[in-house]
C-alpha cells in the first residue's frame, strides 16, 4: 500500500524527523539550510521571492533569517497549512499565469528569488521533466522581471530534457552558476537545484 510505504519511509527519514522536532512544516528546509550555509544566500533585511512555497518550509527559515525588517513574497497554487510572521505576505496563484506585478505588490524589488516548484507527477519521466523545466524558465524570468540589481536566483528543476536549455538561460542572465545536488534530497530523486550569483548588466543574447 503506497501510503503505507510513505508512512514508514518518513518514519525512518532523519531530516523528515528533525524537521518534526525542529517544528519545520517539510524536510525540504533542510536543503536550503545547506545552499544557504555554502553560498551565503540570506541576510538580515533582505526582500525575498520564495515560488511554490507550501507547506512553507523555506517561509520559516528564510524569515527568521532576514528577521522582521526583511520582508517575503510566497506565492503557491494552494494556501499554507501553517501561519506565518508578518513579514511574510501569501499569494495563492499560478506562477505560470501570475503577473510580476502581483508579486512585487509595494515592494521595488527582490534581493533573492527562490524556487523549488515541482510538477504534479504523471508518472512519465520525459513529460515531468519538460513540466519541470518549463516552472524553472518561468521562475528565472521572473528573477529577471523582478530582481534588484545583485539578485540572487535559486530553483530546483529536474534533471533529463530541458535541463542544458534551462541552465544555459541561467548562465545568460548570471556570471556565477553551480548546480547542487543537496544531502536531503531522497535517493530516487532527479531533482537538483541551479545556483546562480551576480547577474549580467545586460544578458548574453541567445545563439
Ligand atoms: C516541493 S513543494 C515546495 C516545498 C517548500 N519549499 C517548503 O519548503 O515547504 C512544491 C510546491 O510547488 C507548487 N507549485 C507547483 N506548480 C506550481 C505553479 N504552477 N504555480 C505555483 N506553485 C506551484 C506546488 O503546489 C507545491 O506546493
């Protein structure tokens, strides 16, 4: 029973019982601890963008690391299950139909744009990756759109087609790319995350 199954792997799954004991709303925190520890992502003050952020995991970390005079845009498709500091504004939307706009509200722009967006899996590697690879382009255009002069662009995406596209558009628009396979990233899982630092002036254009 694949519920069943679930229940026992988190069971035995030490990130998932530390982010419990930890009153993390998901193990995934414990992947941007780690991107954050490397690369010095968050600072006090700073204006962060965090796309497909439930159940809020990075909200939580993110917003105690920038503390109250820093302020956090989430947007996901569905509301959070948990409630968050009031520097931290929610937006319920699709990244794929939400104007910038939006997200920015009175703000003037982002230091920091986050995404570990993943597609509804159907179960066909070639088609979620492509789904994957398209909620990475959107979310880079939006780093672009939004971002202040020395941004910082974070997203996870899945590895297989659409991966050297994506990551070339990465290198484009920034000077400094890595790509991160974190330790709290199940075994089974494709996904690694594009860290990108000090954006381009003016982006490469495209060949
Ligand atoms: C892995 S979860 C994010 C976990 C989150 N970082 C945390 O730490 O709690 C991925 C999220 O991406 C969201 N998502 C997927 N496609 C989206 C879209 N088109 N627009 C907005 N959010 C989307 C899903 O609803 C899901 O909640």
């Amino acid at each position: 029973m694949p519920g069943k199954l679930n229940d026992r792997r988190q069971r035995h799954d030490p990130y998932y019982r530390r982010a419990k004991s930890e009153s993390y709303a998901a193990r995934s925190v414990y992947k941007l601890q780690e991107l954050d520890e490397r690369f010095g992502l968050l600072r006090a003050g700073q204006r962060v963008l965090d796309l497909g952020c439930r159940p809020g995991s990075w909200l939580q970390y993110a917003s105690a690391r920038v503390g109250p005079q820093g302020r956090i845009v989430g947007l996901d498709r569905e509301p959070l299950p948990i409630t968050l500091p009031s520097h931290v504004r929610l937006i319920v939307g699709d990244v794929l139909t939400i104007g910038g706009d939006a997200l920015r509200g009175a703000l003037p722009c982002f230091d920091l744009v986050l995404s570990d967006m993943a597609p509804d899996t159907s179960g066909v590697a070639s088609s979620d990756q492509l789904r994957s690879a398209e909620l990475f382009e959107r979310a880079l255009a939006l780093s672009l759109e939004l971002g202040c002069a020395q941004t910082a662009f974070v997203a996870k995406i899945l590895m297989g087609e659409g991966f050297e596209p994506a990551l070339a558009s990465v290198k484009r628009a920034y000077r400094r790319t890595k790509v991160v396979r974190p330790d709290a990233t199940r075994r089974q899982s494709t996904e690694v995350y594009v860290v990108a630092l000090e954006r381009r002036e003016a982006p490469v254009p495209a060949p």
